[in-house]
C-alpha cells in the first residue's frame, strides 16, 4: 500500500535566497516516493525564482504567484484544494531538514492518529550569521541553533500587546503527545481534516497566529493537535524585520476572529479589553468592524452544534493563564 501523495506548501513573501536553500534542502534531503513542492508566493517583489529552471526542480516544484499579499493563512488556503492530495505539509520559506526519512515518519503520525487535525514536528530555532550569496550553498558552520518548540497555548495580552501565545518549549514525552496548538513554522495535516475543519480563516490577512485559531476550533469538535518529537525542522528566526512586517491589525483581527467564533462573550469581552488598553483602540474598532462584516456568526452557530467540549475545558485542559478581570 503506497503511503499516499503529499503536497508541501512554501508561502513565500520577499524570502530571498532562502527560499531556494529550502527547496534545495528539501530536494536533497527528502525520500518519499510522491510529492510536490508548491511555492504560494505573494506579495513578493524580492525573490529570484529563476533557480526553478534547474532541473532537479522540474516536474516537482511549481510557482503558484498573486501579486497581493495575502498573510501565511490566506497564502495557504489558495494552495490547496480538496482532491489535490492525501496529506500537506506546510512549511514556513525558512527551514531546513536533516533526516531524510523526515516526511515518512510525518506521514506514518497522521496514519496512527487519523483524529488529529494537525502534527508539529519539533522545531529547532537557529539563526544564521551573514547573508547568503545569490546561488551560494549554505554553510553548515554558520547555523547557530538555539532552542526546541513544540506547540504553543492561547495567552492573554495583559503586558505585552504581541504577546497571544505562549511558546511551549518542553518536550513532554519522546512519543507523539497533545498540545494546544501548532506554532505554524511546520504543519502536517491530512488533506481531508484540513478542508473539513474549513481550512485557516479566509477573513483574516497579515500576519496573526492562523494555527491556533485552528487548533482551538478542531479541539473544540473533539479532534486533538500533536507534537511529533521524533521529527525535526529547522526554522531560521527573522531578525530584520524590515521585509517581514508585523502589524497590530492582523494580529488584533485575528485573535478577536478566533474570540467571536468559539470563546464565551467574558473571554470575547476581555480580548477586546486588554488590546484597548494597550492604545490599539483604532486597531480593535476596524476589526470588529470587519468581523461583522464577515460570517462569524454563521461560523459560530455552526461550530456550536457539533463541539463536544466548550471553551472553559479547553483553557483548563492546558492551563492558560487567566486573570478574571482586566483593569
């Protein structure tokens, strides 16, 4: 029995050369007897993507281009569609892999746990000195490594506005074990879940935490996220900021998106509380306004006629922090 077609999807954003030492990494390091490599590039007005032409990149890598940018959730979502494949990797422009049995042993999780909605792999931070050389091989010698994540939690804003997750550094068993949700630096999903669960929010652009609005909607519905320990992806951190903007909108948008859709009105209410009181008035007024403009009701209905548990047992289930009031 074949262990199916995957589809890894690269959302590409001014990437530069990295995006070709990816797509080179993968190609050399990768055996697994179907897959593709599909660059969701946009926005993008820095990468040259003439590397493509080389032919260990032809027939498996292609180049689906838009010239907005859309944000990693919308980025993928116009990736994929139901049929294209048995399961998705998604995989930030950044990464390396080490392991060549890496996607088989991502696959072999999905098909132990076909109740998952996602798999993160652990994800090895590091940084890179220099810039690299246009067509120039990376330089192992260079790669700093840092630190392991795992999953991260919802966390409530209450010093630091960015501040909505909590990253989970520690490696709770050498198994596949659950955690709250997927950071979104490398994501397996099995093709199926992923358009069942409605795929990332289509409402919500820039940059935001798109897997944990995820997570929480399918562990809401009974399906869990795991961490797979026994896979590595290496994840280059971006300390320019420059061509990888972060802006309050998409982050305020996104988070207040995932309250009105599957949190309790007190949770909703204390969201909306503690970024207003970060200054980001004018940031929480144009995302409320978009959010009524858009299907969160519907979604919300929906979603509230098949979960099987609320949100007071997901926040309890993985200990997130709360203060009962803000102010």
């Amino acid at each position: 029995m074949t262990p199916g077609h995957v589809k890894i999807v690269l959302p590409c954003a001014n990437e530069g050369e990295w995006l070709r030492v990816t797509i080179e990494c993968l190609l050399d390091r990768t055996e697994y007897p179907s897959f593709e490599i599909l660059i969701s590039a946009n926005g993008d007005t820095v990468t040259d993507f003439s590397f493509l032409e080389k032919p260990a990149c032809r027939n498996r890598v292609s180049v689906l281009s838009t010239a907005e940018f859309l944000g990693v959730g919308k980025s993928l979502n116009v990736a994929v569609q139901p049929g294209d494949a048995d399961y998705y990797v998604f995989l930030d422009a950044h990464c390396l892999v080490e392991e060549r049995d890496w996607l088989a042993k991502a696959v072999a999780c999905l098909r132990e746990h076909p109740e998952a909605s996602m798999v993160q792999p652990e994800v090895l931070a590091f940084t890179y000195e220099g810039e690299i050389p246009p067509g120039a091989p990376l330089d192992p010698n260079r790669v700093q490594r840092l630190f392991c994540d795992y999953c991260i939690r919802w966390a409530w804003p209450y010093e630091d506005p960015f501040h909505v997750a909590d990253d989970q550094r520690v490696k709770l068993s050498e198994l596949p074990f659950e955690g709250m949700a997927g950071g979104g630096m490398a994501i397996f999903v099995r093709s199926e879940t992923f358009h069942r669960l409605g795929r990332l929010d289509p409402e919500v652009g820039g940059w935001y935490r798109e897997a944990l609005d995820y997570c929480i909607g399918a562990w809401l519905l009974g399906r869990p996220m795991l961490v797979e320990p026994r896979v590595r992806v290496l994840h280059k951190m971006k300390l320019d900021r420059a061509l990888y903007p972060r802006t309050f909108q998409g982050l305020v948008h996104g988070a207040l998106r995932t309250a009105y859709k599957y949190l309790s009105p007190r949770r909703r209410d204390l969201a909306e509380i503690l970024f207003r009181q970060h200054g980001l008035g004018r940031e929480v007024d144009q995302a409320l306004e978009w959010i009524r403009k858009g299907s969160w009701l519907e979604e919300r209905a929906r979603h509230l006629r098949e979960r099987v548990h609320d949100d007071d047992w997901l926040f309890a289930r993985f200990d997130v922090y709360e203060e009962r009031y803000a102010g």
